[in-house]
C-alpha cells in the first residue's frame, strides 16, 4: 500500500521559511517524479514544484520560483520543499505526491500527472 505523509508545515510570520517533508513508502519512489502542490480555500489545487525520478531536474510555479526549492533523497525516500520569503498568499494546504509514470520528469506539472497523494500539511503565512 502507498503512503506519503507530510509533515512541517505550520504558522510562520511573512518573511520566514518553512521546511516540508514527504517521506513515501509501500512503493520503489526512486524511479518516479515527485512534485509539490497546494490548495488555498475556495481555490483549485494547484502545481508547486517537481523534480524528475533521478533528481537532476527541477520545475517551479512562476509564482514561487526563487523562493522555494525542491529536492529529493532517494535512500530515505524523502522529498522536500524549503521555502523561503514566504508571503500571506503561499498560505495553503500543502500536498506531495508521486509522478505516474516511471522514470517521470520535471514536465508533471498538472494533477493529473500524479496518482497518490499525501494527506496534506499547513502551511500559514501571517502578515
């Protein structure tokens, strides 16, 4: 059974940064896309950041590149999002997930991309 489990989100002031985690199991993540999304209230989830099964490839949201960072661990089948400068508008719901397809790229950018999530962890900018 596939589990990913989020954790380090929290309340942090405009400006801060956060650290997120998604450790994954029941599957070999090695070989998948990983990618990062996020779901505001009342709005669409929508995509984050991604890096490729291998680590070598990133993509970001034009409205967070620069200031977040992905990036994978493979032996702990970890992967995390820093964010930095976080602003009000970064507040949300914070998901993981994993790519569909083996040895996926940087390219999964929709949800459809994807086919396990994460429970979700949150994140909350004060200003």
């Amino acid at each position: 059974q596939v589990q990913l489990v989020e954790s380090g989100g929290g309340l942090v002031q405009a400006g801060g940064s956060l650290r997120l985690s998604c450790a994954a199991s029941g599957r070999t993540f090695t070989v998948y896309a990983m990618g990062w999304f996020r779901q505001a209230p009342g709005k669409e989830r929508e995509f984050v950041a991604a890096i490729n099964w291998s680590g070598s490839a990133t993509s970001y949201a034009d409205s967070v590149k620069g200031r977040f960072s992905i990036s994978r661990d493979n032996a702990k089948n970890t992967v995390y999002l820093q964010m930095n400068s976080l602003k009000p508008e970064d507040t949300a719901v914070y998901y993981c997930a994993v790519g569909r397809r083996m040895y996926g790229g940087s390219d999964y950018t929709t949800t459809g991309d994807y086919d396990y999530w994460g429970q979700g962890t949150q994140v909350t900018v004060s200003s």
